[in-house]
C-alpha cells in the first residue's frame, strides 16, 4: 500500500476509533448515572447527577438529551 494511502488509511481509523471511544464513554456514564437510581441511592437522575458533578465531564442537559434518545424498550429492562 502507498505511504500516502496508509496514511489516509490510518488517519480515518484514528477518527473512527476516537469517535467510538466516546459513545463508549458517553454509555458508561449514562449506565453509571442510571445505576444509581434504579438501586436506589439517589432518588432520580439528577440526583445522581448532583452526586457525580465532580467525576463526569458532561454537563446535565447532555445527560438529558442522552436519555431522550434511550429507546423505550431499552428502558423497560431497567
């Protein structure tokens, strides 16, 4: 494979793969926020929210905006 090729090769899996590093990140929150209510420690989300203001790097309407995209059967198994 040329240089030139393989670098556009590489340069579009970085992205891709930056890209796919942060849905992961953005799901591991949300289950971690959602964790949280379902086993009862904090009373909704935004009480959870409030709990992990320090540890998250969104800020609560992302969270929202999040879960307004939650499919509801997704929802259901919570």
């Amino acid at each position: 494979m040329p240089t030139a090729r393989r670098s556009s090769t590489q340069k579009k899996a970085q992205a891709q793969q930056l890209r796919l590093s942060g849905i992961t990140h953005a799901r591991r929150t949300l289950v971690r926020l959602l964790s949280l209510v379902v086993c009862r420690v904090r009373p909704s989300v935004h009480a959870a929210y409030q709990a992990m203001e320090g540890t998250l790097q969104v800020i609560a309407k992302s969270v929202y905006k999040k879960l307004d995209g939650t499919e509801a059967t997704v929802a259901k198994l919570w």
